[in-house]
C-alpha cells in the first residue's frame, strides 16, 4: 500500500523542513512548497491525501487558497497551521473549507495525531487497523490477509489488487484503472496482465473456487461480489 501524500504549503523554509522530515519518519510522503504557486498543478498530477496550510502565505492568503479548491471541487482534508489565532480567524479558516485548525507555536506530536485521526475519519477503510469484507481480513499496516481466519500469503501485488477491490466493493473496475491503481500509470504492460494476477489471487484466497470474492464482468472488468 502507497504511503499517504501529505502537501505542507509553508513559507518558513526551517519548519517547512522540519514538518518533511517528522511526517517522513512517521511513514508518509511529504512534498513541501513555499507559496502556493504549483501547488493546484501537483494536485491534479498526485493523488494528495491531506494539506497542511498555512495562512501568511506570499501571494495568495491561505484560507482563500482553500475557499478557491473547494470551488473547485477539491474535497482532500485540510488542516490550517496559522499563527491567526483570534476566534474570528479561527471561524473564518473552518468556513473557508479547513478541517481542522492549529494555532503556532504548536506541538509537531499534537499535529501529527490529528494527522492520522483526519486521515482515518475521511477514509477509514484505507487508515483503519483492519478491514474486513466477508470472512476476508485485510491489516493494511503489517500487509497480512486472513480467510476465515487462516494467514493467506500475498505478494505485494496481490495484496494492492485485493485492498483496490475491498475500497471498491460493488463497483466494476476496469483494467485500464486496475493497471493505473495497483501496477503504475506509467508501466507498459500487456493485455492479459490483469487477466493472469486476478486468477493468481482468486487462486490463493478461494482454492476451492466455492466463495466467488471476484467476478469477471464480460467486456468490463471485474468487481468484488
């Protein structure tokens, strides 16, 4: 599984730095800009999971970035970072879009648990501890699958495949979406690659072929039953 993409837009380069480092080490990707300028362009070309924003930005006033993505549609969490500290100030970061608000000076540990509590109330089947579909058991953190309780060992791969199907649960993916999600947009790969890792993983999590998790869906995809 991708780690989170968490975007900090801080224009004090030190703690631009610092926030980089702390949010690498706690296991996510973080990607660091000064203003907003090229932030909206890397949104569009990343899958971004939460922004830390700052409000004295140069420029563009950081609530009125926000206000101006969720016009746009952007719906990815946000959480202001703001020396604003008035009640008023506060207010007007909430109703710009903000999810969540930190005043400066601020405790890095404090911002990185809100962190993670934003990211699992805003898509609790990617951050939970577990996820389960059917007898299947999925712990995302340490990549394990269980089948009615007995360990199933996955590559990789398949663990991605299966974790893109339980998201999804009910909708007909595609192959040109599974190659992009689970293999890389930027990868060739040839026709039957989806065709041959889906019946490698139906293999592994129903030997039997009694449970049918997966079902093709002829001149689609595929979807989890």
């Amino acid at each position: 599984m991708e780690k989170p993409l968490i975007v900090i837009i801080e224009d004090e380069e030190d703690l631009l730095e610092l926030l980089e480092y702390r949010l690498s080490k706690e296991g996510f990707d973080a990607e660091g800009f000064l203003s907003v300028k090229n932030v909206e362009k890397f949104l569009e070309e990343e899958e971004a999971d939460l922004l830390i924003v700052d409000r004295n930005l140069p420029g563009v006033e950081g609530s009125e970035f926000v206000k101006k993505l969720r016009l746009k549609g952007v719906d990815i969490p946000v959480i202001f970072l703001s020396a604003k500290s008035k009640d008023e100030e506060i207010e007007e970061g909430f109703l710009r879009g903000g999810d969540d608000y930190i005043t400066k000076p601020f405790n890095v540990n404090e911002l990185i648990l809100r962190i993670k509590a934003l990211l699992k109330r805003a898509n609790p089947q990617k951050y939970s501890e577990v996820i389960q579909y059917r007898d299947l058991k999925l712990f995302p953190k340490s990549r394990k699958v269980f089948v009615e309780e007995r360990e199933v060992d996955l590559t990789k791969l398949e663990f991605d495949l299966l974790f893109e199907f339980i998201k999804n649960r009910n909708i007909v993916l595609n192959r040109e979406y599974l190659l992009e999600k689970v293999w890389g947009k930027d990868e060739v790969f040839q026709d039957k690659t989806v065709n041959v890792a889906i019946k490698r993983l139906k293999e592994k999590i129903d030997p039997q072929k009694t449970k049918n998790y997966i079902e093709s869906v002829r001149g689609v995809g595929y979807k989890l039953c």
